[in-house]
C-alpha cells in the first residue's frame, strides 16, 4: 500500500530538500577554498527528486545512485556528518574516506553504489533486485540515473532483463536536460525519455521533478507495483541544476535566462507556497526551520573537520577480501 501523504510527511520532506540545498551549498564552497579535492558535482536544483522518490521507500529498501549522490544519500536517511567526513577525505566517512564526493555508499541506509560511470549504477540496480525476488524479501531498489545514461546499453539491456523477469526495481531517470554539456535534443529524437519503456512492457510516467509531492505520488506507485511483484517500472523526472555540471565548469552551453527561468520553479519554494496556503508553516515557522538546519550543517561540518585523516600505515587495507 502507498504511504499516506499527511501533513507530516510534506513538512519533513520540506524539511529534507533545505537540508539537501544547505549542505550542497556548502559543499560547494568547501570546495572553491580548496579544503576538497577531486571534484563536486552539485545537486541544487533537484531536490525534489531525490526527496520524493526515496519518502517513498521503506528503510530496508536498496538504492543505487550516480556521480551526484549527496542529496540521494541524505534523502535516503544517512549522516550528514559522515557525508562531509567522506568528501572530506576523513576516516569517519561512510567509506573512510576513500571513496570521495562521487562514491558515497551509505550501506546502512541502502544505497549500494554511487557510480561516476554514466549508467554504471544501472545493472547493480538489477543484481540488487533479483536479489530480493531470490530470498523472497519485499524490498525494492530504486535506481537514480541521468538523461545521459538512457542513451547507453546498461540502460536498454537492464530494463529489458528487469522486464522479462519482473524484477523488484523503479528506474529513475532525472532528465535535468544536459549531459555534461550535451543537450538531450542533440541525442535524443523522443520528448519523454519514459516513451521507451514501451519497448520493454513496462509503465513509462513523465513527471514535474520540481513538484515533490508529484515524485512522491509516482514513485509511491511504482514501489507497490514492484513490491506486489509486477515488475519494474521507468519514471523520468524533468527538472534542472542550477550549477554546472561540476563545480567550476564556466556553464557556456546554456545561458543564464535559462537559469533564471528555472530557478523561477525552484522545488523548495514551490512545496514552501504551498505549505503556506494549507497552513502547515507560516513564516515565522520557515525562519526557525532555516535556521535550526543551519546550525546542524555547521555543526555537521565542524565534527568532519575535526575527525581524523587515513594513516599512511591503513594505505593498502580494504583493498582485498579474505
């Protein structure tokens, strides 16, 4: 059965996204100064789709996730501290530290993978499901992934293999238009990357990704069915980044008209007006919820700072299994 959309639930998902947009906020200026290395790619703008789609999975469920995994992971329940710990290189991460801004996989909340392989994270999706359909476990795994990785052979071949066996798996597409640089028209000859899963003999939905209670809604749908054992199902999630698509990246294949154009729909301040109009916040509420997350990011952030760094001496530990 799908969860219940109370009131409670909208304003904990409201709650999440500006968790989601203050951390990535400062994430990226950790970066800028230079206290991260590698890179970072940001996930401001799409918050309602991580938040969304994970409200709508059970805590025991599976996730796999992509090159943008923050939000994912927070969404899905883990740490803020451990998220930091991890990006920052530091011991207490959730992968000690050796796995970055785009491997974060918080095991103990269900997120198996974070990929930087476009599409990578797709057939770990299946192993994951057929897994569940195995051992006869209700569990389900939502896989995250971007326009980009539609156009490649995990894709195709993993929902055709997720169809035929009636995988447990909800396939979500975040369309957030460009891959890397690329525009979907340029690759693309479809309006809806969901069309395709009528090759396969699944549902296909297109929704808003900037209406939280719209991916909710979806994927709350999608999970029953896969948890029923009617196989999978392929949701693709309109919305944007606002940033580039790393932290950095001079953004000269878009203009900022149509940045602004979509900030004009940004997700939190959508679910906010809402909110205001059904009387769940008023706007004294808004400031205190602001600012107590405020404090939690910082302190957050401090606790990763101040945890330790890899010793030269654990360098070649976690490397083979006995």
């Amino acid at each position: 059965m799908s969860k219940k959309l109370d009131k409670e639930t909208m304003l904990k998902m409201y709650y999440k996204m500006i968790e989601i947009r203050f951390f990535e906020l400062t994430a990226t200026g950790l970066f800028k100064k230079g206290q991260i290395k590698g890179s970072i790619h940001p996930y401001i703008g799409q918050e309602a789709v991580g938040v969304g789609a994970c409200f709508a999975l059970n805590p025991g469920d599976y996730m796999t996730t992509t090159h943008r995994p923050h939000g994912h992971n927070l969404a899905k329940g883990a740490g803020m501290r451990r998220i930091f710990a991890e990006i920052l290189g530091k011991v207490t991460g959730y992968n000690r530290g050796r796995g970055g801004s785009m491997h974060v996989a918080a095991l103990e909340t269900g997120t198996l993978i974070a990929s930087a392989v476009v599409g990578g994270n797709i057939p770990i999706a299946l192993g994951a499901a057929l897994t569940s359909k195995m051992k006869k476990t209700s569990q389900v795994t939502l896989c995250f992934f971007g326009e980009g990785a539609s156009n490649t052979g995990n894709f195709h071949e993993s929902l055709n293999l997720a169809a035929i066996w009636h995988l447990p798996v909800v396939f979500m597409c975040e369309n957030n238009i460009y891959a890397v640089s690329t525009p979907i028209y340029y690759s693309a000859l479809i309006e809806n990357i969901s069309i395709r899963a009528k090759g396969y003999g699944i549902p296909g939905i297109t929704v808003d990704g900037n209406d939280v209670i719209a991916v909710y809604k979806t994927n709350s749908e999608a999970v029953d069915r896969a948890r029923r054992g009617d196989g999978p199902t392929l949701i693709e999630a309109k919305t944007y980044r606002w940033e580039g698509h790393y932290v950095g990246e001079p953004r000269v294949y878009r203009t900022r008209e149509e940045e602004k154009g979509w900030k004009k729909r940004d997700p939190i301040k959508r679910l906010e007006k809402k909110l205001l109009e059904i009387q769940i916040l008023n706007k004294e509420n808004i400031v205190q919820i602001k600012e107590e997350i405020r404090k939690k990011v910082t302190e957050a952030l401090q606790w990763a700072l101040n945890s330790p760094l890899p010793s030269a001496e654990d360098a070649t530990r976690f490397i083979y299994t006995d």
